[in-house]
C-alpha cells in the first residue's frame, strides 16, 4: 500500500481536566455530560412553554434527574453489553469504574427511552409529546459529547493519508487518521439540531406528536452509519460482516423504528 507524504496535521494536545482546584477535577468528558444536560433541560422548558405545547415546563424540570440517570446508567450498560461483555464478565467490579471510560450511546438513549416511559405514565403525560420535545435538544449532547471525545484523543477515525485534514492521534500511533469526531459532532449534532429545530418551526410537526421523534431515530442512525465509515471501530470487536461496524448495526434498528413512528405519527393528528 502507498502513502503519501502530505503534511500531518498536529493533533491539539489538550488537558483532559477542564477544572482542576486541589484534589477536585473536572474532566472534560463530564462537562460535556453537565452541558449537554443542562442546556437541552432549559430549552426543553422554553419549548415546553410555547403556545399549544402538550407538555408543560414543569413536567420537563421533574424530567432532569431522570435523563441523567438513563443516561449514565444506560451508557455505561450499553458499553458493557454491546462492546466489551466478555471482559466484564471476567473483571465484573469495573462495570462501576466509568471514570476509565467507556460509554454507549445507544445504551444512553435506551435508558432515556426507558425513563420516559415510566415518568409520562406516573405523571400522566402524552408519551410522543413528551419525546418530541426531548428529541429537540438532544443533538446538543451529542454535540458537546464528540467534542469531548476529540479532546480526550480518542475513538478517532480510520487511516487517511491522502486527506489532507487528517491528523495523528497520540494513542492512534503514527498515521494520519481521519479527526472523525468532528464528524460526528457536525452530523450527529449540529446539523441534526438545525433540522429537527426547523422542523419543528416551520411545520405543524408539534401537532403530530411522534413526527420528531422519528426524525431524530432516523437522522441519528444514518448520521451514526455514516460517521462509521470514517471511524476506526473498536479494536476489541473490529470489523463486522461485509466490513461493518457494532456502530452501525446498533444505528440501523433505529432508522427502522423512526421511519415507522413517523409513518404512524403522520397519519394521525391531535387537535
């Protein structure tokens, strides 16, 4: 195989303790877990708060506590089950040890998911209503989460040496590698916010409750299916049949499910 010898970007080295005072730090992978939660929580009650909203602000401020359990508790089981089981079988006591890393997003969202259903049947509230205004904010996890993962140097992209952004990682060895984090971060997060955003403006989407719930299963699972191809996978799992990844195979589950909730959200609405 040929190399080129374009010029290799340097990878930014950057602290991965955001906030350091004494014997307390903050990561920056935990700040992006606190921004993303935070930010999406008081947009989700601005949304929540628009005229012929079906969900009230105060049923999204009870929801915070609930997003961040199904999302750490969620992520860190998902990672477990979908990408490394066999060691954790072997080494059960660091299934607990999330400060070494290891997160599903997949995972995470199956425990949002999960959350969801419990607190709108307790509170008594309109499930895909409820959804579509979650589906709203969530791109700006995303967002801040492949940041954070750009940052750490890690879960970077495949080799590219004929791409001339392509960047040396410090744990990805010497070869160019695709900075696929930030494609991530572009597909997955901004320009799925900008959709599901501009949708829900200029749309009657809001009334069909479902419809940006599918949206955000499907834009999420092509953008993650997409993104796959450019990331290298994990190296404990590797490629899949036909050169596939986990990754995608985890995404494709979640077109198929958006494209029907949509189906069904569209041929109904509510008044």
């Amino acid at each position: 195989m040929l190399f080129t010898t374009l010029p290799v970007l340097a990878f930014p080295i950057i602290d991965p303790v955001a906030v350091s005072i004494g014997p307390f730090a903050v990561r920056w992978y935990a700040l992006a877990y606190i921004v993303g939660l935070v930010a999406g929580w008081r947009i989700a009650m601005r949304i929540a708060g628009k005229p012929g909203s079906m969900v009230t602000p105060e049923q999204i401020d009870g929801f915070l506590l609930w997003a961040t359990l199904g999302v750490v508790l969620g992520g860190r089981l998902g990672y477990v089950l979908f990408y490394n089981l066999g060691y954790y079988v072997q080494n059960p006591a660091e299934i607990f040890a999330v400060w070494q890393g290891g997160m599903s997003f997949h995972g995470g969202m199956l425990g949002v998911i999960f959350g969801m259903l419990i607190y709108c049947r307790l509170a008594k509230i309109p499930f895909f209503a409820f959804t579509d205004v979650i589906a709203c904010v969530a791109p700006i996890g995303l967002f801040f989460g492949r940041i954070a993962n750009f940052i750490n140097g890690e879960l970077w992209g495949r080799v590219a040496p004929d791409f001339a952004l392509a960047m040396a990682f410090p744990s990805g060895g010497p070869l160019p590698r695709h900075p696929s984090q930030l494609y991530q971060a572009a597909m997955e997060g901004l320009i799925l916010l900008i959709l599901i955003n501009a949708l829900r403006w200029k749309t009657d989407s809001m009334q069909r409750p479902g419809t940006l719930s599918g949206v955000f299963l499907i834009g999420y699972g092509m953008a993650r299916i997409i993104g796959e191809l450019f990331r290298e996978p994990d190296k404990q799992i590797g490629y899949l049949v036909g050169g596939t990844t986990m990754g995608q195979w985890l995404s494709l589950p979640m077109v198929l499910v958006g494209i029907g909730i949509l189906a069904w959200a569209r041929q109904r609405k509510t008044a």
